[in-house]
C-alpha cells in the first residue's frame, strides 16, 4: 500500500501523520508529541526520529519518504535552516541530518507552504476552483506568512509548492507595508506582520487607548460599534490588508487566495478587506480570485508535509 508521511514540526508540538491516500479522509494514525525544543537541536531531530519510528511499530508500514513541515525556511544555496522561531534550527543542515537519521529521502517546507498545499490540493480549493493554476495561501496570526502553489503542466498535473531560489517563495510577511514603521526582528521597519498580525494590531489598540485589550475583545467591541479605537483598528487592519495583498494579485494573479491563522476567521476581510484591494491592483478594480476560508483547520501543515 503507498502511504504518506508528513510531520509538522512545532514549537511547542510535533505531529505525525500517515495517510494511504492524498485526501484527509484516509488518515491511518495520527500521533502528537511534545517538541520539548529548549533541549537543543539534537533532540529536536530526536523527537521527530521517534516519532516517525513509533507510527511505523504502530502501523507495521514503513515510509518510502517522508515530508516535514518546519517553522521556518530551508535554504537551497546555504542547504541549512534560516528564519526559524525556533532559533536552535537557525543555520542547521536539518534536511540532510534527517534524511542520514531515517536512511530515507526526505522533503523540507516552510509551515506556510505546506499549509498551502494543503488547502489547494485536499482542503477548500478543489471544492471552489479545482481547476485552478495558482493558490497563495495566508497565515494571519500571531505573524504573518504566504506559500505559493502551482499546478504541474503536462500528463502530472499534481499541485507542487514553488519554494524558489533562496527559499523564500510566498514570504509576504517581511515586505515593507508602512513606511518608518514599528520595528521588526528582521531588521527592518514596518513589515506586514509588524502591521497586520495578531500582536500588531494589539500593540496598536493599546497604544492610542492605553488599555490592553485581546484581538477577540478588539473584535467584539468593533461589532457592538461602543469603541472608536476598535472600529479605528479594525480599519487599519482592513486597509493595511488591501494595500499587502494587491502586492500578490498583481505578481501571482492567482486563482484562489486561502486566508489562514487566526485572524483568517475575521469575515470582515473576505468582504472589506477584498474591497480596500481594489483600489491597489493594476486591474482596473476588478478582483476575479477567490479569497476563500480554510476547510482543514489544524491538520493543514501536517497533511501539507504528507503532501511534499
């Protein structure tokens, strides 16, 4: 029986997952453990080794390959880890050392791109637009972060992720979108996750109000319509997302646009925030892609690393 092995690697958690088939109604098992990163490298590949042997004594099936969704970016040219959260990957050969550990040839992806993936091949694309050529996929949350998939042309029309050159397909997230805004840990100022993300806006409301408040509570009081720093917020969000990503309409022009991450729950940016995009494309504001809500929760960056 051909299978797929995907393990979402995590900060806190890493999942395993087997599936006999690309669809996310064919999981064999699947299995949690804690990443328990704070013991360094070495035991993070550890963590991941065990695990993968443990969904193999309780399947009785071995991988022929096995795919890993990561925190951060495996560099082709430098072949190491870079702009991970978890810092003890940053500069690591981690794809070579696991692919040594498991005798096995192995797939590295960013958690974004294999999010992606995901959605565009067994989530909510293939319901709306399955003959799609181009799918950007979203992370909205606690940062902000995009993965690019493309349809193969020819007899194998399988969906694959574009990582690029340098690993740095899809990264929407660090490109300038306020001019001499907050500062951001990549060195720049006002990047898109210093704008939009959860935090971001957080740090906003708090800022002009001097009350901390949680993005739901921000939410909440935006649609009672009692808080003008809510409604000032929510409208920030809401334009800032336009400008951001009237950036990728115009470079991609992709087909369906999945919006992920805990702000992809916000309806208001399926709506508004399209809207504040039209006056940003070079397409006389008209927006034919889709912006569409994510169908596999959770399970996406695991069944995107099965996927790889």
């Amino acid at each position: 029986m051909q299978t797929y092995w995907g393990i979402d690697l995590g900060g806190t958690k890493t999942e395993g997952v087997v599936l006999s088939s690309p669809s996310p109604d064919a999981v064999v098992i699947r299995k949690r453990i804690d990443t328990e990163a704070h013991k360094g490298y070495d035991h993070i590949l550890k963590q991941m080794v065990d695990l993968i042997e443990s969904l193999q004594a309780e399947t009785g099936l071995k991988p022929e390959r096995v795919g890993f969704s990561t925190p951060g970016t495996f560099d082709p040219a430098r072949q190491a880890m870079k702009n991970c959260n978890t810092t003890v990957l940053n500069g690591k050969p981690m794809k070579q050392d696991l692919a040594r550990l498991l005798k096995l040839p192995v797939e590295v992806a960013n958690d974004a791109n294999c999010f992606a993936l995901a959605e565009a091949t067994m989530g909510v694309v293939p319901d709306v637009v399955p003959n799609f050529q181009t799918v950007f996929g979203v992370i909205m949350g606690t940062g902000v972060g995009g993965g690019i998939v493309i349809r193969a042309k020819g007899r194998d029309k399988r969906p694959f992720v574009l990582n690029g050159l340098q690993g740095l397909g899809g990264e929407w997230g660090h490109n300038i979108l306020e001019e001499n805004g907050h500062p951001c840990y990549c060195g720049k100022r006002g990047c898109v996750e210093q704008v939009i993300s959860g935090p971001a806006l957080q740090r906003y409301y708090q800022q002009v109000s001097g009350q901390e408040l949680a993005m739901q509570e921000i939410i909440d009081r935006y649609q009672q319509g009692n808080d003008l720093i809510a409604s000032q917020t929510i409208n920030r969000m809401l334009e800032f997302f336009g400008r951001g990503i009237s950036v990728i309409l115009n470079i991609l022009d992709p087909d369906a646009i999945v919006l992920g991450g805990g702000l992809g729950n916000i309806d208001l940016l399926y709506t508004e925030g399209v809207e504040r995009a039209r006056k940003y494309i070079f397409n006389s504001r008209e927006i034919h892609t889709r912006f569409l809500k994510p169908k596999l929760g959770d399970s996406a960056g695991v069944f995107g690393a099965a996927l790889l």
